[in-house]
C-alpha cells in the first residue's frame, strides 16, 4: 500500500474496484427518484467526486503494486467474475472518472436550460448510471460482463441524448438512430464473445488469450475476432461505422456531447484495444493482416474524410463531431501499426483528445447557454461577448489542430515519428493532409470569432455576458490541462507507456 | 358498466392466480427453472391483464407509476445492497457465505430485487405506451 492512502478505512481500500462501479449505480437509480432535481444534483457531484478519488487512488495503487485483481463473490477466476487493473485500465478509469466529475460541476447550468423540469431527475439518474457503466467497462477482467456493462452505458446514454429534445426535436432521431446502430454494434459484440466461448469455454479475458494459444486457424475464432471488431468498431464510430455520431453529438444536450465525446468512444478504444492485443494474439496471422490491411487504412481514410467533411459543416457542433470521427482514425492508426511506440501514441492522443474536445464542446455548452449559438455564422464576435469561453475555446481547438506547445502536438509528434519507424509514408501523409484540414475548420470558427464584429441587437452591439462560474471551471481546469501537458507531458507519456507495455505484454 | 361481465368476472378470478403463480416461479427458482426475472415478468401480466379490461385510469389507480418507479429503483437498491452488506461483513462484494443464511438467503434477496426492479419495469413501459393510445369506448368493441 502507497504511503499517501494510509489515512484511509482498510475496507474502503480493498473493496475499491467494485465500489467504484456500484456506487454510482446505486446512487444513479436513487438519484433518477428523487423530487428535487437540485438534490438529485448534490448525489451525482459527490458521487462523481468519490469516484474520481478512488480511481486516482487505484491508479496509484496499480503504478506502484503492479497488477490488481479482484473476485467478485470470493469466486476465484477464471470462473467467477474478476475485475483486474493494470497499466491499461487504471488511466482509463482515472479519466472517467474525472471527466465525469468536471461534467458534474457544469451540469445544473445545462440542465435547466435544456432538460424539462419534470425529466431533470430522471437526466442525472441516468448520468450516474452512463458513469457506473463507462467505469464498469474499464475495470471489468471478463468478457462477458464488458456486454453488460457497454448495455448499461449505451442505454443510459440514449436517453441522455434524447432528453435534448427540450431543446430540439431532432434529438429523438438521433437518439433512435443512436439506439439502431449501438444496438446492432453490441448484438455483434456478444456474438463474437459468443464466439470466443464456444472455442475456449472460459468468458474469463487472462483465460480466453491463454487458451486461444494454438487456434490461430480455427474458423469459429476468426469469425468471433471479425464479430467483436465490427462491433466495437459501430461503438467507437470507427469510420465508415460512424453515421450515428454527428446526429447524437449536435442534438444531445450540451452537458451530454461533452461527456460522451471526451469518455463513451475513448472506452469503447480501450475495449478494442483489450480485445485485439489483450484477448486476441496480434501475432495471429488473421489479427495482423486486419490491423495492417483493414484498420490502419480505414483509420487513415476516416482521418481525411471526415476532416474534410468536417471544413462544411454549418453548424458548429456538427463540425467538431466530424473532426472526433477523424480523431478517431488518428487513435486507430496507432492502434494498426502494431507497434509499442504507435500503441503509446495512440493511448496518448486519447488522453488528449478527451482533453482538447472536453474544452472545446463545454465552451460551446456555455456560448450556447448564452447566446443560443449552433451555427458558425452565430459565433460572430464571440471574442469580445465571451471573452473567457472564447480563450478556453482557443486553447482547445490549436490543441486539435496540433500547436506546438499543447497537448494535441505532443501525441500527433509522437503518432508522427511512429508512422516513420514503421516506414509508412502515406500514413504520414493522411497525418500531414489531416491536420492541414484541423487547420482549416478551426480557423473558420476562430475567424468568425475574433475577426468579425459581434451581432446588432436593436441597433447596438450585443453586450458581454461571461458565463457562469459553473461552466468556466470545469472549461478551464481542461484548457489548462491542454497547455500543462503540452509542455509537461511526463505523466500522461508515463501512463501511455505503461499502458502500451501492459497490452504488449512487456512489463506491468 | 355492464358489458365485458364475462372478461371482468374471469380476470378478476385470473389476476390473484396469475400473481400466485408468479411469486410460485420467483421462489422455484432456489431449486429448479425460475428466478425474479421470469416472475417478474408474469407479476407485471397481472397487473397489465388489468388495465386491458378495467382500463388504464383504474389500473393507475391501483398501481400508481409514481410507485413503479420506486420499486424499479428499490429492486436495483437491494441487489447491489447485498453486496454491500457483504462487504460490512467481511467478504468480497456479492460474496453471499458471510451473510446470515449463507448463499440461500443471499440468492433470495438478490432475487427479489430482480423481481421488483423487472416487474416495475415491465409496468412503466406498458403505462408508456399505453398511455399514448387513445382509449377504445366500450361501443367500439
């Protein structure tokens, strides 16, 4: 045991993995009961807080100690349920769970603007349990369970993104269409864990890759491998799957876009990841091929179509849904050069892309509670209206773009030199031609920000009106990590490399 | 309110067997086929049997959603507060050994959380559509 947790009661320390799953899921449901939405928002911000305290607790365990496992009903693994952390999942769960808390505190601010009254308590209910299961996913050693809890996320999201209807009607299409596609994605996903069952016997994760060892060739293996990619890759919104996503993320509630962008595709990553290196055996001749001939170039691809549809967008929130589409493909290249340096790339770029579009779709929350804004040309003269949004707004989109100095250049730098030790050019090409259009759909929003006189209201200009302390927080803890790690980039270099070394198996 | 006498009479006699039957397959389920989400299922029939023939308003009456959705969130409640009392014992979470009663008591609560929470379930989404249906007046039968 570290030294800085002494202070803790020793149950709360060893049974830290599942309460941190269970008790968001307990206070969600409690939460979406009560009459007061005011209350049910005091449960969700402590709770959110509890779990961010926990898992920056286990994260350090899991530095320190090495691997962390534990047994769910005292039922040893492989046959009871285990929930395992090591390097891979311990910074996912940290940045859950931190994510989910700076949602917290900006939540009343949306929420009353865009939520009916009656659904407020029934909304945080159901952020808490997106949160329990997002966190479930990510601590969880057993593949089955992953289903489960991707469903608890997914579902609990649906309705998230439905109750933007309040604002805007188009959110209940989105939301089916959302609800289609997620649904399909997991059905493949339990087929392929069906899959995986039927070859090995064991749902357990550890246990499947040990006994997939000598089925290289074995029809009902590939067959689950090609299952669980599909599936997961309708989840993560790999391109060309990723239709549901500009919909969901322009007609959510603003509160919504923000957490979902910066946490529900990043775990579905982290699930791919698991599955493809973890489960599977990259080794294996058909996992090879498909990350070399089938995810790598569809993640290249992904990158320059979806920036370039990216640049004509009119309306801003859709345009930075698109550029997730293409910050995806950035994840994935890494991901299929197969390589410890392109792995810890790609870990990397997703820890800073939570980071940079958490800012960017929170400071868009807050010019939205404002001035109303959804297109660009609305976002005219920002600068001076919103002059706080608009800097933590900057910050984020050249972290997008890829400025030396923030966190975006750091990844892209290290996805950039792990292209040209694998010697894929046009991999670096679709890099370079990727953020040449980062650059170009940015520098439209930022144009029409500071370069244009604010909108006449009655014949004069409209005044500034910063926004509430609320929404700045949150938006500036994130901008200001944008430019911490940046420059500073040794903690999240640390967990990307423990990461990448976890999944390839090399060290803890 | 005469008509429908022979539909009213015959679910009324059918609704009390319906729930029995339910809570025969909640129980069953320590032992053989069976378990909370089945029963469920068959308590939340008995209740939708009701609203079909005495209508919506007076099934609402009788089990008010207000009261569904507190028992969807107490099911969830119990389960997972079984694992939580098994921690305050000593055990891992869910570890039924260490609660008074062993793994019997442990699976019979968890059981009826599931029963409450799907039964409730069941119940809201029935009220949910339902309720966007326009009533059938009794001529147009």
């Amino acid at each position: 045991m570290t030294p800085e947790i002494a202070f803790l009661p020793g149950w709360l320390v060893q049974h830290a993995p599942p309460l941190l799953v269970v008790t968001p899921l307990i206070a969600g449901v409690i939460a979406a009961v009560l009459p007061s939405a005011r209350a049910s928002w005091g449960i969700v911000l402590a709770i959110t807080f509890f779990a961010a305290a926990m898992a920056s607790f286990i994260a350090m365990q899991v530095m320190e100690v090495g691997v962390w496992s534990y047994a769910l009903g005292s039922w040893a693994p492989p046959l009871g349920i285990e929930y395992r952390i090591d390097g891979l999942n311990a910074g996912m769960l940290l940045l859950v769970a931190v994510i989910g808390f700076l949602c917290a505190i900006y939540a009343p601010a949306s929420v009353e603007a865009e939520v009916a009254p009656e659904n407020r308590s029934a909304f945080y209910g159901a952020f808490l349990i997106c949160f329990a299961g997002l966190l479930g996913v990510a601590i969880t050693g057993d593949a089955f369970n992953v289903f489960v809890f991707l469903e608890i996320s997914s579902i609990s999201t649906y309705a998230l993104v439905a109750m933007g209807a309040g604002r805007d009607r188009r959110a209940l299409t989105a939301s089916y269409n959302y609800l289609i596609m997620g649904t399909i994605g997991a059905t493949f996903f339990v087929i392929g864990v069906g899959f995986l069952y039927m070859a090995t016997g064991t749902l357990n994760m550890a246990d499947i890759a040990d006994r997939l060892q000598g089925l290289e060739g074995d029809r009902t293996v590939q067959a689950g491998f090609a299952f669980i990619v599909v599936g997961l890759g309708l989840k993560l919104a790999m391109y060309p799957l990723h239709s549901w996503l500009p919909n969901a993320y322009s007609y959510a509630p603003t509160l919504v876009t923000a957490f979902l962008a910066a946490t529900a595709t990043k775990v579905a990553f982290y699930t791919l990841i698991r599955f493809v290196f973890g489960v599977f055996d990259p080794g294996f001749g058909f996992a090879g091929l498909s990350m070399i001939w089938l995810i790598a170039p569809l993640a290249a691809a992904g990158m320059v179509v979806a920036s370039f549809q990216a640049v004509f967008q009119s309306d801003v929130r859709r345009l930075f849904a698109y550029s997730s589409v293409a910050q995806v493909g950035y994840m994935l290249l890494g991901v299929g050069l197969g390589t410890a340096a392109g792995m810890s790339a790609s870990f990397l770029h997703l820890f800073n892309h939570a980071l940079m579009k958490g800012t960017v779709f929170l400071a868009l929350g807050a010019m939205w509670l404002g001035f109303g804004v959804t297109r660009i040309t609305d976002l005219r003269g920002m600068g001076r209206t919103m002059p706080y949004t608009s800097a933590a707004f900057v910050i984020g989109g050249l972290s997008l773009v890829g400025v030396p100095g923030t966190a975006g250049f750091v990844s892209k730098w290290a996805l950039l030199v792990a292209c040209l030790d694998r010697g894929w050019w046009w991999a670096v090409l679709a890099l370079g031609a990727a953020s040449v259009l980062a650059f170009f759909y940015v520098g439209r929003v930022l144009e029409m920000m500071y370069l244009r006189e604010p909108p006449q209201h009655d014949g004069h200009a409209v005044t500034r009106s910063p926004a509430p302390l609320a929404a700045l927080a949150p938006m500036w803890i994130l901008a200001a990590a944008n430019l911490v790690f940046g420059i500073w980039a040794d903690i999240p270099v640390r967990l990307a490399n423990a990461a990448a070394a976890a999944v390839l198996g090399s060290a803890p | 309110m005469n008509s429908h006498i022979v539909l009213k009479v015959a679910s009324k006699v059918l609704i009390p067997l319906i729930v029995v039957f339910g809570l025969y397959v909640q129980f069953h389920g320590d032992f053989g086929a069976g378990g909370g989400f089945q029963a469920g299922v068959i308590v939340a029939v008995a209740v939708i049997l009701y609203a079909l023939v005495f209508g919506l308003e007076e099934a609402r009456r009788a089990v008010p959603p207000a009261v569904a959705k507190i028992g969807a969130a107490l099911g969830v409640v119990i389960y997972a507060g079984v694992g939580i009392v098994s921690i305050a014992l000593g055990g891992n979470y869910l570890d039924y050994f260490v609660i008074p009663g062993g793994q019997h008591i442990g699976v019979l609560l968890v059981e009826i959380g599931v029963l409450l929470t799907v039964a409730s379930v069941m119940l809201l989404i029935f009220y949910a559509f339902a309720g966007r249906a326009r009533e059938i007046p009794d001529e147009e039968w």
